[in-house]
C-alpha cells in the first residue's frame, strides 16, 4: 500500500465514508479543499490505484460530471466465492460458525500481512480499523489507543451476508480478530453485532492498553 500524505489519506477517508460515488463538488464541500487542490489528490489516489471514477448520468446539456469513489478490487475478486464457500461450510461442516471464525482469522492476518499501515507508530485498534475502511467496510466511530466502537456501513460480501448471515459475520469478526493479532493485539475482545442498526453492523474492540 503506497504511502499517502495526511491531506491525501483525509480525502481517502472521506470517500470511503461515503455510500456511494460522488461528484468533485461535494468532495470540495465535504473536505474544505479547493477545487485544484483536490483535483491533484484525486488524480495521485487513481494513480495508486486506491480510487476510481465514473461518468455521472446526463443532466441535461453538457458533459456529465465525473463521480469519485474508492476502489475495493480485493474484497471484489473474492465476493462470489464467499458465496459458494460459505454455503459449502453450512453443509459439510460439524461446527460451521467456529469454522468460520477460524477462516476469517486466517483471512485477517493474511490482509494485515500484506497491508502495511500507515499508522505503524499507534495502535493495533487503529490500524485495524484503517484496514476495514481499505478494505470497503467505512467504518465511522471512534478508534482509540485501546478501543473501538465501530458503525460498519457497508459490507463488501453483502451478497454472501444475506445469503449465510451467520457465516459470513463470522468470517468478519475473524478478520478483525486476525488482522488484531497480527499487529500485536492477541488479548483484543472483538464483539461484532450484525445488522445492529438499520445500514450499519456493530463492531467492538477492546485490548488492554499497549503499544504495538
């Protein structure tokens, strides 16, 4: 993962925030930047290959506004086998949830492995929570040195959610049970309500306090 500036992460992060894609002025009021200013973060994030954008429906004459949003292509690539792995641990697994937990951990430190930071001088909460925004989940709340209280407002494999909620939720609170680990956080307690609120899961973290 290419090392971003404060200024370019903050507009990262706001478009991860957002539920969908968005045009350049609502980014210029959204983040207070100006106009040119934002247009060269924008253009280095593309270059990096962490956003994307798209033409926006005709609004009668003129060309259609480009729309930004954030590129989630690793979570993508693996969305319909979630699908099929999810229903195949539902069938021929003795203990599919414990299976299931086991797998996202698996998964979670495996991602962190491969996604190196930005934050590796704070914690593991934070970093955490920093890879399930990169990974699609726009994740809100607050992330301190020891815990987190997480709004999950999206969820990458919604299709495979809806089909094996249990299953798949499981999988997620691995990730976030691995991905700890691997930043140091082996004694984390991960509480992960799905579905808590309306648009949004719930995902608790709490470590005792200590630096990774």
């Amino acid at each position: 993962m290419p090392s971003l500036s404060k200024a370019r992460r903050g507009v990262l992060e706001c478009l991860t925030e957002q539920s969908g894609p968005v045009p350049l002025a609502t980014l210029v009021a959204l983040t207070g930047l100006h106009e040119n200013t934002l247009r060269g973060h924008l253009s280095g994030l593309a270059e990096d290959g962490l956003v994307s954008r798209e033409r926006d429906d005709p609004q009668g004459r003129g060309r259609p506004a480009w729309l930004w949003r954030v590129r989630h292509n690793e979570v993508d690539e693996y969305a319909g086998l979630a699908s099929t792995l999810a229903r195949t641990l539902r069938r021929t697994s003795e203990q599919p949830l414990e299976d299931a937990t086991e797998a996202g951990q698996i998964w979670g430190r495996d991602l962190a492995m491969r996604h190196v930071s930005r934050h590796e001088a704070v914690s593991a909460v934070v970093r955490t929570r920093d890879l399930l925004a990169r990974l699609g989940f726009a994740p809100t709340g607050p992330a301190r040195e020891d815990t987190a209280d997480l709004r999950l407002t999206r969820c990458p494999l919604l299709e495979a959610a809806v089909e094996e909620p249990e299953i798949v939720c499981n999988v997620h609170r691995g990730l976030a049970v691995g991905a700890l680990g691997e930043y140091g956080a082996d004694d984390a307690e991960v509480d992960l309500v799905p579905f808590a609120e309306p648009g949004a899961c719930r995902l608790k973290i709490a470590q005792s306090l200590k630096r990774t």
